[in-house]
C-alpha cells in the first residue's frame, strides 16, 4: 500500500520534536530509563499505540522511514498522549551501530514489506544481515515477534533464521489472534478482514 505524500504529516514531524527523534542518540534519557522495545516499519503506528498505552513500564521507539506515514503516526501518538513512545523517522539501518550488545528488550516486526525480487533482497527486514543485529541489540532471552501476511517473506524468514542462532519459541502458520497478549495492526486488520492467514514467528537470544 502506498501513501500519498501529505505536507502536513512531513512538516508535523518536523514540527513535534518531543516525539519525532531528530537525531539518535541512544544516551538519552528516554532510552535508559526504562526497558526499551522496537517496533520496525511501523506505519501508521496502530500497534505501538496501543501496545505502548497498555505498557508503561516499558519505552518504545516506532521506526518508520517514510515521513508521511511516520507524521500520521506522530499525530496519533500526540493526540493520543501517549508518553512512553517515540518514533525515528528513517530507515531502521541507521540506528544500529549506535546501540550496544544486548540493549534491548524485545522487537517486533509487523507486516515487512516482501520485496519478492531477489536483487531487493537485502531491503527485507528479515535478511540475514538485520537478524543479525537484532540478534546483537536483544537482551539475553529477548524476542523477536514478526507477523506476516506474506507466504513468499514467511519461506524466506525460516529460511534465515536457520543461519542465526535464534531459538524459535513458536512458529505458527496460521496465528490466532490473542486478544490478551498482542495487539492489532493497521495491516493484520485489513488482511484478517479478508480472510487471510497471518503468520506469526517468535524467536529468542
Ligand atoms: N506495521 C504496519 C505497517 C506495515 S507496512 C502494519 O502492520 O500495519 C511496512 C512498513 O515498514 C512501511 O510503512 C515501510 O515504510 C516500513 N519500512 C520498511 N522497511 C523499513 C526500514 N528499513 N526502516 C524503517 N521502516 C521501514
């Protein structure tokens, strides 16, 4: 799905620097003053808005690269008044060599783009070298919990797991949703909403 450019959501997060992290740096307070969790490719931010409201022990941070997308988001958030999240408005890539082994608690990636041609290989959030990192980022015994809609990205994600050393807590092709412990996305609403199977993997450090 793509968004059309909105000049009011690029200029809102120009305009909200409260909650759009203009530059990263990992000492803030925000990050050490309590346990922080990830979501990658956050869109619009239906999940990080709930998920973080529910959870006030814990810090989010939503990456999303595209400013539109991550405006919109930014808005909810404020108007929402959530205080326990906030978004980095870039490519997930750029954050990485900035944060120490073992740092964060959990991350969630929902609904990655599929890129299905071999030469995007490498932008898929689950390519070996982003498993990789968030292998390194994760606290001991953190998860990793990725949703997926997508048969050719779920083949491929098992695929490269096998080349990490994540153990795999679950693995179900067909998830059902647990109203109790996860959180609906903008994108597992609208593909639950037409019958599809949603993939869900958890795997732990
Ligand atoms: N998680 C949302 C949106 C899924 S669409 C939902 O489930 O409804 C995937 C989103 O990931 C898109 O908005 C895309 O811009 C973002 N994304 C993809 N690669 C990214 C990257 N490397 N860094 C940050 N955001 C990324």
């Amino acid at each position: 799905m793509r968004t059309k450019y909105k000049q009011w959501a690029v200029d809102y997060v120009d305009e909200h620097p409260e909650i759009a992290i203009q530059k990263f740096d990992i000492n803030d307070d925000f990050f050490q003053e309590k346990p922080v969790i990830f979501e990658i490719g956050s869109g619009k931010g239906e999940f990080i808005a709930a998920i973080s409201l529910a959870h006030p022990e814990y810090n989010y941070l939503a990456i999303e690269r595209v400013k539109t997308v991550a405006g919109m988001m930014c808005r909810k958030l404020v108007e929402q008044g959530n205080k326990n999240v906030k978004v980095f408005p870039w490519n997930a890539e750029l954050i990485f060599e900035e944060i120490k082994e073992g740092f964060v608690h959990s991350i969630y990636l929902n609904f990655s783009d599929p890129w299905p041609k071999k030469k995007h290989e490498k932008r898929r959030l689950t390519f070996i070298t982003f498993l990789d990192q968030y292998y390194r980022i994760l606290q001991s015994k953190g998860r990793l919990y990725i949703k997926t809609d997508n048969d050719g990205l779920y083949e491929y994600t098992k695929e490269e797991i096998k080349l990490t050393k994540f153990k795999v807590i679950s693995d179900e092709e067909n998830y059902e949703f647990d109203a109790d412990t996860d959180f609906i996305t903008e994108y597992e609403n609208k593909f639950r909403s037409v019958g599809k199977s949603i993939h869900r993997i958890i795997l732990e450090k």
